[in-house]
C-alpha cells in the first residue's frame, strides 16, 4: 500500500521510497479529494463540481468511472470503494499523513488532560512533523478551498496546544523565534501572542514581552476596532507584576537550549556552502569561527539558520541565536550580554553591571559544553569578540555584511548569488513549479534582473504567489527598466534598496562618493585602471577597501593582465546610480563617465595597432583624446594586446551600447573599430554583429548618416563571412556609393576590396578586377592596398590572367617580407602558392603553401591558417598524395567550423566527400554532395555550385545512377566561366580524390 502526503504537496510514495503522481489533473484532483475525506464516502455530485467546476460534460459519469479505474490500476493496493451514492477511499491511519496528523494531535490531547506535558509536547511535534506546507501546495480546486482553511486552523490549533504543553513542562526557551514567526504569519491570533509573552518573560526579556503586548493591541484596534482579550490581559498584567502568568510544571533546566528561528522551508540551493560551514565549525579544534560575508540580500542570515538546524546533534548542549543589528543600529553589547545570561539561567542580581563582568559569567555557563553560537548581522570585530566562548567543544557561526577583516581566526566564506538553476528553484518553489515552468523564458528573465539576489528573488516570487493572474513577462518588464525596479522590488516590510541603504549609510564620506561614482559605470565588471580613473583621488585606495570590506565591491583576483578585478552587484549599482542623480548635478556625472571612456578608448587604440590587421577598415585619428592613465600602466596592461582584449571584451561591446545610450556614437564607433581588430581576427562575429547593429540603430534614430554606413559595411562583412554573398554585395555596393557621397574615401577603399572579394565568390569575376582595381586606386595606406591587390589576384585568377596575378603576389610577398608580420607573411605565400599552381608549377608551390602553414600556426590568425590549409589539401591533391590531402581538408574544415566561416566548411566538406568516392563510399558521399550543393546554390555562390556538380556527378557516375550523372554535368557546364582557371584546376584536383588509390 503507497503512502499518501496532502499537508503539503499531492505526494504518493511507493516502497521503496519512489514518489509517484497521477498523470491528469482530473485524477489529480480526485485523488486528492478523496483523500481529504478518507474513508467517508463523498457524493457523485460532489466529486463532479470538483472536477468540473463550470459545466460538466454529459459523459461525466463515465469519465468519474474511467478516472477512478485509472487510479486503482496505477497504484497497487489503492482501495476505492462504489457506495450507493458515491466513493470512499478506504486507508489506514499510517499510510496518510492528515490521519496520522490527527491520530497524534487526539494522542496530545490525552496526554495532557492526563497531566503529563511532556509526553503531550511529544505527541504534538511528531503530528505537526506531519506537515510539509499549505495544504495540497500546487493544486487549485475551488471546491475543496473551505475544507483545507479548515485543516490549516486544526494545525494551528494544535501548534498552540503543543505550546501550551511546553510551557507547562519549562521548554519556553525553545519556543520564542517558533512563535514570533507564527505571529508573523497570524497577527490577529490572541492565544499565540500570550504564549510568546510567557515565553518571553519566563527568559528574562519582560521588555520585549510587553513590547507583543503593545503591538497586539495596537493591530486589533486599528483592524478590528476592538481590545485584546481576558486572557492577553491576564498575562499582560502578570507580566507587569513580574509574576509568572502560568507557573511551570517542574523548573526549567538551561540545557539544552534552543534560539534558533525556524528553518526555511524554501531554502534554493547552498548545499556546498552548507557542507563546508558544517565542516569548519565541526573541526573540533579550539572554539571555531566561521564569518558568512556577502552583498545585501544574500541570504546570509538564512544560510546560517540553515546551517545551524543542521549542526543541532554536533552541539547536544544547544544553539544560541544573537541578533546584532549591525547593519542599521548596532546593539549595546551589555543588553546583548544581559540577555544571553537571561536565557542561560542567571537572574537578578547575579548578573553584573561591568560589561567585561557579564563576558567572563557568559563564558563561564559555556564552559566545557558543546554549544553552537549563531551572531548574525555583527557590525564589527569589537562586538563579536565579547562573545565567543572561551573553552573547546563550542563553535560560532557569525553574518556580516562587512569582512570583519580584524577578527583573528575566523573563517570566511563569501555568498556569491545564487547560481541560475538555483534561482529557478527559488521562483518555482515561491510562484508555482507549474507557472514557472510554462513561463520559463520570462522567469528567466526576472532571475536576470534579480541578479540571482535571494532577497530580490524571494520579493518577486512573493508578488508572483500574491497575484496569480499576473503574466511572469509583465513582472520581468517592469524589473529590467532599471529606473523603477527597486520600486518593484518591495513587499510587505521586504525590500532591496532598503537593504542596501542599510550598508551605505554605515560607510564613510569618502567611501560614499567613490560608491555613487562606481554607479555611473554600467560594468559589473571592473577593472582597477577603471575604478580608479572614476574615483579620481588621492584617496581612492582607501575608499576601495572600505567598499570590499562592506561587501558593496567583491574583489575577484587578478585578470591574465596583472590587473586587479571588482565586482558590484546589478542591484547594488542601480542603487548607486540612484544615489548619483540625487545627488550630483549631471554634468559632473558625465565629466566621470569621459573619463573612463576615454581611458578605455586609449588603451584599445593602442592595443588595435598592435595587432596584426585582419579587416583593415582604417583607424581613424580623429576623436582619439590623450592616454589619461601611466605609461607603465598601459605598457603593462598591454604587453599582449590580444590577453587585454580578451580581458575587456565583454565591457567593450557593453560601452558600445552605454555610449549609444546617451549619445556619444563618435566614440562608441571609435572603441568599436578597435575592438573589430581582435573580433574579427577570433572570429567573434557575434559580438561584432550585436555591436554594430546597436550602433547603426542608434545612429539612424539620430541621423547621423556617415555612422550608419560604416555599421552597415561592417555587417556587410559579417553576411559575406556567413556565405550570403548576394546580400553582402548588395549591401557592399549601398555603402561604396553613399560613402563616396560623404567623401570618406579611405572607408570607401576597403568596402570595395571587400565587394571585389564577394563578386569572385559570386562567379562575377570581371566585375571583381573592376571593384578591385577602384580600391587599389582610392587607398590611401599600403595596408588597405595590399589588402586590395590580394583581391586583385584572386580576380584575375578567374580571368585566366595568370602571369599577372604571380606578380601581384610576388609583390605582396616581397612587401610582407620586409614588413615582418608573420599574418601578412603567411597569407601572401598562400596567394603566391595558388597561383604557382595555377600556373604549372605544383612542386614550387607545395613548398611554398607548407611555408604559409608553418608560419601561420604561429600565429593566432585561425581564419588564414583555414585557408591556406584548404589550399594545401588542394596542392597536396594535384601531387597524388590523397592521405595528407584529405588530413589538411579536416584540419581546415574543423577550424571554419569553429570559427562560424560556413562557405570554407562547405567546400573542405565537399573534398573530403570527393575522398569518399575514390574510397568506394560513394553512397555516403552523395546525400553529404546534396547538402553542400543546396547551400551553396543559397549562398548565389555560382563556381562553388559547379565544382560541387561535378564531384556530384562522379558520385552518381560510381554508384550508377547514369541519368542523375548527366543531369549534374550539364548544369555544371552551364554554370563553368570561359578562361576561369582557378575552377578547371580545382575541378582537375577534386576530381582526383574521386579516384581509387593506387594499390
């Protein structure tokens, strides 16, 4: 027989110990009907309006059959009984919790009307462990809304009975976060708020337990309209009088004792953090100190709980829990000892009036026991150090927002946020598991605004809960506009700017502008060059420090640069751009934020023209401000410039739509054409991509035209990369013009080398040279032409002027020599090498494309290192040498792949296919054929469509498929250009894959 769950979750537990559940949530809910009325029998018309709450369908008695059958069938030993006029589910008190609840609660009550408490309060625990949550957590069914308010008062109602029996047996010192929590929860119930007030007084805090009191009455007034009750009345007054209002049955003993506040039920994550707490404070050696640290909203305080309701049976003797209010008014550390003296038994006089008095009695009950001390939120080493025990065998586990970097000994772990499985967790236990999931692209993103923040996650999942009509997207739009989303981030007496408020005010002057300044950055990221060129003081080192050891600023070690990275939370720097607009005027804001930028800029135009120059759209001088920071600071941060650009690559195209943002598109341009530099030649497209188009929309919108040309020509770039040359050239063609118009002559250069380059791979070879030789003419640095005349040589391939293009590339070879750059080395000896080829001399240029491989595997230029591969294989093809052909074909395709260049992964793709065919696998060679053949044909690509027709009709030739054969040779003769010599050598070359090897 499964066991059945209903106080909390439908849950069915099968031996041995597998959970199932019903399928469709009609069986759902008649399960879960039929269980909350066990072993009575519930009316047919009952169980329709539950199942059909609108209209029932007219079969809905056979489908209440069908559905009955279904969950006897599912599960084994299931009893549903067929009365005269309805069902009854027949099952034994311990197979379900709700039954077992009330067995034990009736087993309590007896117990204490038999005058033993104790074994009540035993009886009461073991009924309200039954209990895992709200009652059917998860299901919605209207008609079983008045049953399950009436299960959750019988809870209460035996909650207090249980209290009432732990009074009565001297336990209060167990009881007062248990209570204070359920007040929480019911602030109207009068009978909770006089227990909490015996509790209270019985532990020495009469303060406080008048305090409940006051806050008692004061909620009934305002809400009912009337005064508390006889009984709150009778405690309040015996309180007064310092009488015990219910005098114990026996004296309470002072161990072992409990303060901890009740686990969190929805605890996301932590386990890690968890272990490792549990095995510091476990060690055994000396008194431990464990520190949890961490930003506002963390979830510090939670954690420890967590942690030390799982430490209770290390620490038999008990669990202090002090809180100190550190972060908003710091406790007296005498009160804070008093009371602990309190709850350990010391009264009246015996407690001393010294400070240092009540610290040495305070460790003197701890002595030689094994008791957890739990000091959460401290505000500094000087209020902790009073009251760590003095004696092994105890432990403290303390929460801070700050390091308490001057307490010796401790251990400290860091609470990062909660990773994204986590937070998905955390919403789904808060909103529903099957809201969250059926909106999961827009839980994602309010766990992205949320950056993660438990505190921030628990506020949305709590307006979620309160409104569960409300679309998940509309919560996540409201959180991403980050002018109002801590306004969205408050609940009830929860909210995240009020926390981080908290951590600001305790800083310093200093400390406090150089937080507001770090707002002004839309990096979450940080490097220190940045964060101190937006301080900008003497003193900023200082302030840094006092910012991490806040927890406001994490420092995250040293980046491959050397340099020293800092982190802020999402949700701390919109606070602090909050701070920053109320505070100071916007032009100094946007003095800080120019400063930064213009650091950022400096040191990417350095680092640009340190690199070897892949696209080379010319660096403007234009715009570029003087290096603010040192010289030894750059020549250090840039000692490899491509290790910095990979450091600040994401900032980068960050800054590129910050500076969009608010206008600044001249030097979001200018980052952005340095950053091209290394994007480009790591084949980072779509970082490029993402920038561009923010930049070309930002332009548009303000029209400023000659920005948006040179966006769309770069994105030309990125299309004609991607194989869509038809698009490109078009693309390439509307900005050649408008360029011109504009006057931009060098910029025109380069789109027309990139056009002559597209037309070649289009099969329009003559209007390539055309394009080719315009840009030749129009560049204005031996860059940009050498780039053109590679163009040149490729065009004049296609025209069979093959003499011409050797000199152009003897030209370009002699030129890279003297240059030294090893890029433009090993991309010349493959332009050289293919036209060696083309022009009869294959053993020259094998030697001379085995030189352009080796020099180019020393560089980092993978997109070149691809192509001179590809030619390789081709050359090593024409030589008979199939085996290295074929390894220089994958070696190249695996880097087009990666690097996202698909019409150079076709065509190494297409000659390792033609291999196949010469290896007697033709059949797998073919439908590989079809698929780079249609994606060529896509692309407009017309040579690289006839070679692929023609290794085609080979393969159809192989496996006798004679009419598709011919029908691929023909259109392959339609689409072959007279005079193409770079098509009939590399048709000869494939072709001779398709041969067997010899044997």
């Amino acid at each position: 027989m499964p066991r059945f769950g209903v106080l909390g979750p439908l849950t069915i537990e099968s031996p041995p110990g597998r959970r199932t559940t019903p399928r469709g949530e009609h069986q759902r809910a008649l399960l879960a009907v039929l269980l909350l009325n066990a072993n009575s029998s519930v009316p047919v018309d009952a169980l329709v309006e539950t199942l059909w709450p609108d209209t029932p369908p007219k079969s809905y008695s056979s489908n209440l059959h069908t559905y009955v059958s279904r969950l006897r069938a599912r599960f084994e030993g299931l009893e549903i009984e067929r009365e005269p006029h309805g069902y009854r589910l027949v099952v034994e008190p311990v197979d379900l919790d709700l039954l077992s609840f009330r067995e034990a609660a009736a087993a309590g009550k007896a117990a204490a009307r038999a005058g033993d408490p104790a074994a009540a309060a035993g009886h009461y625990r073991r009924a309200l462990a039954e209990w895992r949550g709200p009652v059917l957590s998860g299901l919605h069914i209207p008609r079983l809304d008045a049953d399950i308010a009436r299960l959750e008062s019988e809870r209460l109602a035996a909650f207090e009975d249980c209290v009432d029996a732990e009074l009565s047996d001297g336990r209060h010192g167990e009881l007062t976060g248990e209570l204070q929590a359920m007040i929480t929860e019911h602030p109207l119930r009068e009978r909770l708020a006089a227990q909490l007030m015996i509790a209270l007084h019985r532990a020495g805090r009469q303060a406080d337990s008048l305090a409940v009191h006051r806050d008692l009455r004061a909620t009934l007034v305002e809400e009912l309209g009337v005064e508390p009750g006889a009984e709150v009345r009778r405690v309040h007054a015996a309180v007064l009088r310092g009488e015990d209002p219910v005098p114990s049955a026996k004296a309470a003993p002072v161990f072992p004792i409990c303060q901890l506040p009740p686990d969190i039920a929805d605890l996301a994550g932590r386990e890690n953090e968890i272990a490792k707490l549990s095995a510091l404070l476990g060690e055994g050696k000396g008194v431990p100190v464990a520190v949890i640290t961490g930003e506002p909203g963390a979830g510090k305080s939670t954690l420890a709980v967590s942690t030390a309701h799982r430490l209770r049976r290390s620490f038999p003797d008990g669990q202090l829990f002090v809180p100190l209010a550190g972060a908003s008014d710091p406790r007296d550390l005498s009160d804070v000892l008093g009371d602990l003296l309190r709850a350990l038994g010391v009264i009246g006089p015996a407690i001393p009036d010294d400070v240092e008095a009540r610290a040495a009695v305070y460790r003197g009950r701890l002595a030689d026991r094994r008791v957890l001390v739990v000091l959460d939120d401290a505000a500094n080493p000087e209020q902790v150090r009073a009251l760590l025990p003095g004696t092994p065998g105890s432990a403290v586990l303390i929460t801070s927002r700050r390091r308490l970097s001057g307490l010796a000994g401790a251990d400290r772990l860091h609470l990062a946020p909660l990773s994204g499985t986590e937070a998905m967790a955390l919403l789904a236990r808060l909103a529903g598991p099957d809201r969250v999931g059926a909106e999961r692209a827009d839980a994602e993103r309010i766990a992205k605004a949320c950056g993660n923040l438990p505190l921030a996650l628990r506020i949305a999942g709590s307006r979620l809960a309160m409104r569960p009509g409300l679309p998940l997207g509309k919560l996540a739009g409201k959180l991403e506009d980050e002018v109002s989303r801590l306004d969205e981030l408050q609940v009830s007496d929860l909210q995240v700017r009020g926390s981080i408020a908290l951590s600001y005010e305790a800083l310093s002057p200093a400390a406090r502008r150089a937080f507001r300044l770090i707002g002004r950055c839309r990096t979450l990221d940080l490097p220190a060059w940045a964060v101190s060129t937006l301080i900008d003081d003497e003193g900023a080192d200082e302030a840094i420090d006092e910012l991490v050891e806040a927890s406001l600023l994490e420092a995250t070690g040293l980046d491959p640069t050397g340099e020293q990275r800092f982190r802020v939370h999402d949700l701390v720097r919109v606070f602090a751009t909050e701070l920053g607009r109320a505070l100071e005027t916007r032009a100094e804001r946007v003095a800080t934020v120019a400063k930064v930028s213009d650091a950022a800029l400096c040191l990417a135009d350095t680092a640009a023209r340190r690199l070897p120059r892949t696209v080379p759209m010319p660096l403007s001088d234009h715009d570029v401000p003087a290096q603010p920071l040192a010289g030894e600071l750059v020549e250090r941060l840039l000692s490899d410039p491509g290790t910095w650009f990979s450091v600040e690559r994401a900032n980068l195209v960050a800054a590129v739509s910050s500076l969009c943002a608010v206008g600044w598109r001249r030097k979001a341009l200018r980052i952005l054409e340095r950053l091209s530099a290394y994007l480009y030649l790591h084949s980072h497209y779509t970082d490029m991509r993402t920038a561009y188009e923010t930049l070309r929309d930002a332009a548009r919108e303000a029209g400023d035209r000659h920005i948006v040309v040179i966006a769309k020509a770069n994105l030309a770039v990125l299309l004609h990369v991607r194989g869509e040359y038809e698009l490109a050239a078009e693309g390439y063609r509307e900005c050649s013009k408008e360029l011109a118009e504009l006057g931009d002559i060098s910029a025109q250069a380069w789109v027309e080398t990139n056009l002559a380059r597209c037309l070649v791979g289009l099969g329009r070879a003559g209007e390539s040279l055309h394009a080719a030789t315009q840009a030749r003419e129009l560049s204005t640095v031996e860059e940009s032409g050498a780039y053109a005349r590679q163009a040149e040589s490729a065009a004049l391939h296609r025209l069979g002027k093959i003499s011409e293009a050797l000199e152009i590339d003897r030209s370009s070879l002699a030129d890279a020599r003297e240059r030294g750059d090893e890029r433009q080395l090993g991309v010349a000896l493959q332009g050289l090498s293919w036209s060696l080829m083309l022009g009869g001399r294959p053993d020259e240029a094998l030697e001379t494309i085995e030189e352009s491989v080796r020099v180019l595997r020393r560089t980092t230029a993978k997109s070149a290192l691809a192509k001179s591969l590809r030619t390789q294989g081709a050359i090593l093809a024409g030589a008979g040498r199939r085996d290295g052909a074929v390894k220089a074909y994958e070696h190249a395709r695996r880097l087009a792949g990666a690097l996202e260049e698909r019409p150079r992964e076709l065509s190494c793709t297409r000659a390792i296919a033609a291999s196949w065919i010469g290896d007697g696998r033709a059949d797998r060679a073919i439908p590989v054929l079809r698929q780079c053949l249609d994606e060529f044909r896509a692309m407009g690509g017309k040579p690289a469509t006839a070679l692929t027709l023609h290794v085609l009709r080979r393969a159809y030739e192989a496996v006798g498929e004679t009419k598709a054969a011919e029908a691929a040779g023909e259109e392959a003769k339609r689409l072959e250009v007279p005079h193409d010599a770079n098509a009939s050598t590399l048709v000869r070359l494939l072709l001779s894959l398709t041969e067997p090897a010899p044997a």
